[in-house]
C-alpha cells in the first residue's frame, strides 16, 4: 500500500530541508525516482541530497554523462547519480552496465520513466516535483509515493 505525501517546497532553503529529510532516511539498495518536467528541481533536489550524504563539491547534472557516481566515504552511503532524459529507450540501460553502479548503492533517478521507472521496486521513493500554482517563483511542490521498504521511514 503506498501512501502519497504533497510537501510545498517555497524556495531553495526548503528544497534543501527536504533533501536532508530523504538522505537521514535513505539505507543501501534505495531507489529515489524524481520525476518531473524540465527546470522542476530534480536535479537542485539530487544535489541537496547528496550533500546531505556529506559530498562537498560539485555536483554536476549528469545529463550528458547519464551516470555519476559518488562513494562512501566520504559519503556516508555510495550514490549513484542517474539522468535517464538521453535514452530513447529502457535497453540502453544495459549498455550502461546500471546494474553494476547500483551495487551496494542508493541511485538518484532523473527522469525515471525513461529507464522503464522503479516503482516497482518495494525500495523505491517516487517523487513527482512541480512548480507551485502561483509559478516557479513560487516555489515546487513535492508528492512523494514511498514504496513498502520506505513506510515505516516516511514521514
């Protein structure tokens, strides 16, 4: 049973609280899929998650890369940092060899959908960001679907 929660992210200040809130929950083999159309904060939103993890330099968009990879230590879990905006298709996915990045890690899925999604997987916290009614100026919004591994992490 998946339960969904709508969290207002007014400005950067928040988009940062929330991504601390994901990363003091996140355990080895969680999957974050953020979804969401293009300048709706995915990326602002993996950055502040990886951070939190205790990454202290750039995170870059993997857009063109498509795979990043972030270890622990100095992290306190590895990440695997995923766009998936560049493939035409989920069978790339092997070409990437995703699954051996994943091993042992947490992966940040941009765009899910392209890689045929992961919310299937009971570890999988989906969050679909949107910019708020009022305008992006305004701030995003947040609905998260946490899959069965994450009901009890949740608030």
């Amino acid at each position: 049973m998946t339960r969904t929660t709508r969290h207002e992210l007014p400005d950067l200040a928040a988009m940062t609280a929330f991504g601390v809130t994901i990363a003091a929950r996140l355990r080895e083999g969680d999957v974050v899929a953020l979804d969401g159309g293009l300048g709706a904060g995915k990326t602002t939103l993996a950055r502040a998650i990886i951070a939190a993890l205790g990454h202290s330099g750039e995170v870059p968009s993997p857009t063109f890369t498509i795979v990043e990879r972030y270890d622990a230590p100095p992290l306190r879990l590895p990440i695997v940092h995923a766009d998936f905006y560049r493939l035409d298709t989920p069978d790339e996915l092997r070409e990437l060899g995703l699954e051996d990045y994943r091993e042992g890690a947490v992966l940040i899925a941009e765009w899910p959908a392209k890689a045929g999604g992961f919310a299937h997987e009971p570890a999988c916290l989906s969050l679909t960001l949107e910019n708020a009614p009022e305008g992006p100026d305004k701030g995003r919004i947040a609905i998260a679907a946490p899959g069965p591994d994450w009901l009890s992490r949740w608030p």
